[in-house]
C-alpha cells in the first residue's frame, strides 16, 4: 500500500476500544473508551479519557516508533553508548518544534476533522500528573515505587543517585516507567515532557514537567517543579506525550506568558545526545 493509502487507512482506523475487557487493567477512571489511533499497521498511539480536564491524554510517552511515522529518519541517539533510539523507548532529540509539528501531522492526517491533537498545557499536566489531587509526588504517598525510571544505583556513576535500583540506566520503554493511578505512564521521570506554555513574553521559551532518568533530586521529582528551555532545544532527557480535544471546541490557542512565571529550575535537563 503507498503513503497516501496507509494515510487513509489511518484516519478510517480512528477508533475506540473500551478500557474495561483488558486483561488484568486496572479499574477505569471513566467509562469513555480509549481514543487508539492508528499510525501504521501494529503502530497505535493510546490516550485516555481524562473526565477532570474533558481531554483525551496520551498513555504514554511518544515513542520512536510512533515518532518515526512523522519523520521516518529520526534517530532518538545514544548516552554513553546506550541506545536511545529503541522503537518501545520515548523519542528524545526533539525540540518543542519538533513535537508541536508531529501534533499538527497528527491532527491533519489522523484527527478525522474530528480530534486537535497538541501539547499539554502545564495545568493540564499537573492535574493528569496528579490524578487530581493535592499530591507532591506523582506516585502518591509513601517510597518512590522501584520501576519509575529516575537515576539510581544501576548507574555506576560516583555522585548523587537515588538509593534504589530501576534497572535502566536510560530511557526506558514507555510500557515499563511507572503508572499513576489514572494509568498514565511515566508522568514521573522517564523523560521530560514538553508542554504548551510559553515561559516568556515572547515564546521563546517552552515549559517541561516530569523530570527523567537523569534526575534524583527529590526537588525535582515533584509535581509543582517545572523547567523550561528554548522551543528548538533538544535533550537526550526530553521528550513528550500528546492530548487530543475534540474540534468543535475551540482549538486552544497558544498565548505567551502575561506575567513573570515562577521561577524555572536552574536545573538542565541536559544530558548530551550521542548520535
Ligand atoms: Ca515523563
């Protein structure tokens, strides 16, 4: 089939399936089917209807995989020789421009004249993050679970580390970086994750939320912490995750910051990209 047919094809295969029937998931937090799209054949992006925000979010990180129906050459790189551009792995080496392009593809190939696919707000996050509540951490009280992906003990590096062992000294695949209890994975560490927000007057500047497998400082772990760097920045630590409204709203337009936002972390999600 060419291009233009797997497009098509694409696009009729926007579909739903009930969340309820999978073997051994956990108890939906709505009733609303999954929103599937499907990019290509044994290629589908997930997301979750999420009632507090009426959005759909993304269940995962983007991974290579899915990325690479967009832009079939990309090469997520390695840090120190460790591959980060695995198909389950989350893209990384993409910018804030890079990711709000795959949105807009997403919305023109796939969206069926029905869905927006963009970036999540930092509110949005926060409250997907958070499932809603007024928690510090997005795994809820208590230890950090031992599968979210931060840097730990598995690393061999002598320094800072988190006293527990994940078992990925990088990007993980986005199956195994931890779930919250409304079933999104990775919305700690993993990657970071680029959000809509401006963090400047003139939109320079991106906001990130989630911190990575690069970060152990409980600082940076929280909910409320946020980064940001400039939309073309890219990091082997960065990557994203989309949300989808249907169009009869009103598409959500990208406003630059009108106050001076808290301020950002000094820390740089920035660890070097091998390619
Ligand atoms: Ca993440």
């Amino acid at each position: 089939m060419n291009k233009r047919g797997w497009l098509v094809l694409g696009s009729l295969c926007l579909a739903v399936s009930l969340l309820a029937g999978l073997a051994g998931c956990r108890k939906p937090i709505s009733d609303v089917a999954d929103l599937v799209v499907k990019l290509a054949p044994k290629t589908k992006l997930r997301l979750v209807y999420i009632p507090a925000l009426k959005l759909y979010v993304g269940k995962y990180e983007v991974t290579n995989k899915e990325f690479r129906c967009f832009r079939p050459a990309h090469n997520s790189g390695a840090h120190q020789q460790l591959s980060l551009n695995e198909d389950s792995q989350p893209a990384v080496a993409v910018s804030w421009d890079d990711a709000s392009a795959f949105c807009e593809w997403l919305t023109e190939t796939h969206g069926a004249k029905r869905w927006q696919f963009r970036l999540p707000r930092e509110q949005e996050w926060a409250t997907f993050a958070a499932c809603g509540q007024a928690t510090e951490y997005p795994w809820g009280a208590g230890a950090i679970p031992n599968h979210w992906n931060y840097f730990g003990r598995e690393n061999p590096e002598v320094g800072q580390k988190l006293d527990r062992n994940d078992g990925y000294r990088v990007a993980c695949p986005v199956k195994k970086s931890g779930a919250n209890a409304w079933g999104l994975f990775g919305v700690g560490g993993n990657v970071w994750e680029w959000c809509q927000d401006a963090d400047d007057a003139e939109g320079r500047t991106r906001v990130l939320k989630g911190a990575s497998w690069a970060d152990c400082a409980a600082l940076f772990l929280k909910i409320s912490r946020r980064s940001s760097y400039t939309a073309n920045y890219t990091s082997a630590s960065i990557g994203f995750r989309v949300v989808a409204e249907p169009l009869s709203q009103k598409p959500t337009r990208d406003v630059p910051a009108k106050t001076k936002p808290a301020p950002s972390s000094s820390h740089a999600p920035d660890a070097p990209i091998e390619q």
